[in-house]
C-alpha cells in the first residue's frame, strides 16, 4: 500500500464480532482467563498489552517502514525508555538543538543514573565522528530539530555510526517532520521516536510517544522494559492518535504551503533579521532537506528584530495564532523557546536566542495567518 493508504489501514482491521470499522475503544485493565496462566484472547493485562494499543503500534511501525511498533504515553516517555536501552558508564552523541525536554531529561536526570552526553552539532558529521567514543552506544538527533529547524543529513550520520566499532544505535526523532515527509529507517537509523502528541495526533487533544524499531532484539529489550516501566497510554489516547494519523498526509500538506508562505513573508519584513524554514533558499542545509524530505513541514522560526523583548511582544500580539507550546495541531501556535519550550536549556550551551520565536503554522486561511503576522509586528 501507498503511504496514504496505510495512514487509513494499517493496524486496523474491521472488529471481527461488530463489523464496527473504527477500531473500538478496548477500555479494560484485564482480561478473563479460560484456566490459570491460559488466556481466553492472547490478552492479560493492559500495561502488557491492549488491543487498541496494538492497533496504534501496528499502524507506527507501517507509517515508519518499520517492523515493530510501541507507542508510550508521552514522547518522553518513549524517549526515557529508549535510553534505558543503554548502561551506566554508557556515553551518548546528541545534537544541541533539541526539544528542551529532552535535554532536561539527558542533562538532570539520566546522567543521574551514570550516561554521559556530548551536545554537538549534527548537520556536521564531522562534529559528531569527533565526539565519538570508546563508550560510546547512541547517537541522538532531531532533524528538523526544535526550535531552530536545522536539518541533518541522516544517511551521512548512519555511515558515522556503522563505521563505529561498537555500531552505536542511531535514533532518530521524527516529530518535526512525520514519516509522510521522511523515513529515518530507510536512510539508515536504528531507532525513530515520536511525540505523537504533536503532527501524528494532529488536533492537541491527546498526549503521547512511540518508538519503532526493525531489529528484533532491540524491538524485545524495548517491549520488555514498555512493560516493566509502564509508561503506556490508555487506550483511548491510543483511539485519538490513531483517527489522527488517518489524515496525516492531507493535514502536512497543507501545513507545508501554509508554512511555506508564512516563511516567504517573514523573509521579506523589516522587522524580521531572519527566518528558519527547512525548504526556504536563506536556509544553510535547504539542498539536504530537499533531498531528505517531502515538503518542508509547518514549524517556521524566525528572530525578530529588537531581542527578548521585541519577540514577547509579537508573541503576545497576535490573535489568531495562539500563544501556547506544542505543536503540529490544526490551529496555529507562536511560542518563544528561550522562556517557554526551552527555558531549561537557559544557561546551557543549548540556551536559544531570546529573540527567537517559534511557530506552528497550522491548518487556517493563509490570508488570516498572514494578516495576522503582519498586524502583530506592526506593534514592535
Ligand atoms: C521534538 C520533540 N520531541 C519530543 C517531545 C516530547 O514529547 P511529549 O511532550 O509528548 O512528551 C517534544 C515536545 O514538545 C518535541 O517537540
């Protein structure tokens, strides 16, 4: 099947008693057993396993071109779970642009338990061949990442990565870009992790994560600690993640154009120094993210002129995006990462520019999103 096909099929199959054709909502803990240790369905208990859960799962790892799928109850969550893939003493290669939340996570708790971390830069495979190690087990990236869209050149890292004597796992977080525009997989990573709370979900009315993996062992190790850690969603965020996925690909279409054009007009204002967009010419690694992906997605950031406080104010004046984290929702979002998505990178070498602002583009009239940009850096 075509990508847009398996946004509408994969996983879901008509329920075999009702003939319902929405996947139910299985909203059970447990399950009967026909005799101790014997039961009645393959289910036990739904931290183990869920049926609506399993549907999601299946339906990730087809969009991912993946062979397993787990889905969490948060992206970090899933991000969490990644990590315990690795040991103390383990040292970890990751990018130094990522969500904030996850280099909290790094930085304030799993150094905690005996990880090392080395913060590069990604687009330069250089960089990050140099940080390698003898300890070293995982290379972590976001492309595009959060907040400042750099786009790396995934194939260029898998071959840093296998060309390592230990064959660090290569782990990819696609939030930003969504396996409609790539499939880390199939460009050489290990691992792809999701904030299915954002593109996937699509409509910010549920919070959640996944993992997919094509290796066996990896995919075991990971459902084993799924299961023992705990972090499932329930089965009904799984029900919303999975309607959302069924129009994920008309959704990022749309996201794209509209974002594509916000880009544009951003380029052109005079209060605007400069504008981050993956597919937009001004941006450095525009080649490898035509390469790389389908279209150039809905995130746009820009920095304004005028620092922190020119930027709190665009993010206060506009009125149809809405001043709010997250993203990858039908509605339009502004956020500045330094102080919101980003503040625990402050003081760090990750901290972001205060001038910085972050947009969600979403799915509105291009005319609104625009005049409403346009009437809320006319305040500044
Ligand atoms: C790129 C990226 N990865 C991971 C996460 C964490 O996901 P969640 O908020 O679902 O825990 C986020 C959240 O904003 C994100 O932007």
């Amino acid at each position: 099947m075509r990508f847009e096909s398996l946004c509408i099929h994969a996983g879901v199959e008509p329920d075999p008693q009702t003939g319902a054709v929405m996947m139910p909502i299985y909203q059970t803990s447990t399950y009967v057993q026909d005799g101790v240790g014997k039961p009645r369905g393959g289910y036990e208990y739904s931290r183990t396993k869920n049926p609506t859960r399993v549907a999601l799962e299946a339906a990730l790892a087809a969009l991912e071109d993946a062979t397993y799928g787990l889905a969490f109850a948060s992206g970090m969550a899933a991000i969490d779970t990644v990590l315990r893939l690795l040991n103390p003493g383990d040292h970890v290669v990751a990018g130094n642009d990522v969500y904030g939340g996850t280099f909290r996570l790094f930085d304030k708790v799993l150094r905690r338990y005996g990880l090392t971390f080395t913060f590069v830069d990604t687009t330069d495979p250089e960089q990050v061949a140099a940080a390698l190690r003898a300890e070293t087990r995982m290379i972590w990236l976001e492309t595009p990442s959060n907040p400042l869209l750099r786009v790396t050149d995934i194939s260029a890292l898998a071959q840093v990565a296998h060309a390592h004597p230990n064959r660090p796992y290569m782990v990819v977080d696609n939030t930003f870009a969504t396996p409609y525009l790539q499939r880390p997989l199939d460009l050489g990573a290990d691992l792809v992790i999701h904030s299915t709370t954002k593109y996937l979900g699509g409509h910010s009315d549920v919070v959640g994560g996944a993992v997919v993996t094509s290796d066996a062992q990896t995919y075991e190790r990971l459902a084993f600690l799924q299961n023992a850690v705990g972090a499932v969603p329930g089965p009904m965020d799984c029900f919303l993640v999975l309607r959302g996925i069924k129009t994920l690909p008309v959704r990022m279409d749309r996201h794209a154009a509209n974002a594509a054009a916000v880009a544009e007009f951003l380029a052109g204002h005079p209060k605007v120094a400069r504008v981050l967009y993956p597919f937009h010419p001004s941006h450095p690694q525009a080649a490898i993210a035509r390469r790389q992906m389908r279209n150039g997605g809905g995130m746009v950031s820009f920095v304004v002129r005028g620092g922190a406080e020119a930027a709190v104010r665009v993010a206060e004046g506009t009125r149809l995006f809405a001043l709010a984290e997250s993203l990858g929702g039908v509605e339009s979002l502004i956020e500045v990462p330094a102080t919101m998505t980003h503040a625990s990178t402050a003081d760090s070498p990750l901290a972001v520019d205060p001038g910085l602002v972050r947009l969600s583009v979403g799915l509105e009239h291009i005319d609104d999103l625009l005049a409403d940009l346009e009437q809320a850096l006319a305040k500044i």
